[in-house]
C-alpha cells in the first residue's frame, strides 16, 4: 500500500469517527482504490492501552466504506469498553490494518498448524463448528509463541478444549498504518 493511501485511510477513520460523534461529515476521495471491495480492522489506542479494535476479515465492501463503518463501531459499539466520548477523541491513536485475502491452512496434526504460522506476520482466523475468531498479526506481540497463540485464539472462539483436528485456520497479512507513522 502506498504511503498516501495510508494517509487517507487515517483521516477517513478519524473523520468517520468524528462524525459519529456529533461533528462534520468525512469526504470520500474518488479514487478507484477506495471503491475496491477491502477488509480493515481499526484500533483505537488511548494512553498506550487498547480504547476499541472492530474490523473484517473479508471484503465485500468498499475498503473506503469499510474503514467508515469499522472506525465508527470501533468507537462505539465495541462490548469491551463504553462508548468514546467526543473529548476524548483527540487523545486516541488510530491505526488502521487493511488485510490480505485469507488463505487456509492444511492441519494434518497439531504440530502442522504451529509450524506453518509466522509469528509478527500472520493474522490468523479460526473456525470451530458455527464459532469463529481472529488475531490480527499484532496480537504476536503479546501472544509470540504458536502454541500460546492458538490457545488464546481458541479460547476467545468460545472453543478452548476444541481438538485442532476439527477446526480450519486461516491466515492473512496486513498493511498497518497508524497515525504516529505519518
């Protein structure tokens, strides 16, 4: 992704979310690459502590509108924390990750899964039965080995004792672009 692009994906996230919040409407540019099917999380960061992270993992919207809809629900509806007041928008970091199309995951035997992940680079789906979650490549952060990774994955999917067996793993990339970067 292009530097500029980030740069737009920020303001529409911020703009979007300052929309929600009483203020101005956000501008969508008309470039050809916004009106192109996306996926995006967004990430709201308030004092270095994650404020909010709503997104999805496949495009079937436009990545512009996706962004919009994804910063707005970040801010507002994320079950986690309450709901962003507007003097408190100044003070979060935004970041916004655009993500890659998934591809799946062979899992012959348990082994299988935690050698084909690279940590720092996959975000990863996982789908058990109607329950499904993700990491974005982010969480390897906190999460750096495979085994940890994919037991905490579990667990958030409502599914921590489910044998990996049955479930079906995805992973993806990102281009991630925060506001400190530009």
């Amino acid at each position: 992704m292009l530097p500029e692009h980030g740069a737009v994906l920020l303001h529409l996230a911020r703009g979007a979310i300052a929309e929600a919040l009483g203020g101005t409407g956000v501008d969508v540019p008309e470039a050809a690459w916004l009106h192109e099917p996306g996926a995006s999380f967004v990430t709201l960061m308030q004092a270095g502590e994650l404020r909010g992270c709503i997104g999805t993992v496949e495009a079937y919207r436009p990545l512009a509108l996706d962004v919009i809809l994804n910063a707005q629900a970040t801010a507002l509806q994320d079950y986690r924390f309450q709901p962003l007041r507007p003097e408190e928008l100044e003070a979060v970091d935004i970041e916004v990750s655009v993500l890659s199309r998934p591809a799946t995951l062979t899992v012959d035997t348990p082994s299988t899964i935690y050698d084909a992940l690279r940590p720092g680079v996959d975000g990863v789906i996982l789908q058990v039965g109607a329950r499904r979650a993700t990491f974005l490549p982010q969480v390897w952060a906190q999460l750096p080995d495979p085994r940890q990774f994919v037991a905490e994955l579990l667990r958030k999917a409502g599914a921590p004792d489910a044998p990996l067996s049955l479930c079906r793993f995805q992973r993806y990339t990102v281009d991630k672009l925060r506001e400190t970067d530009f």
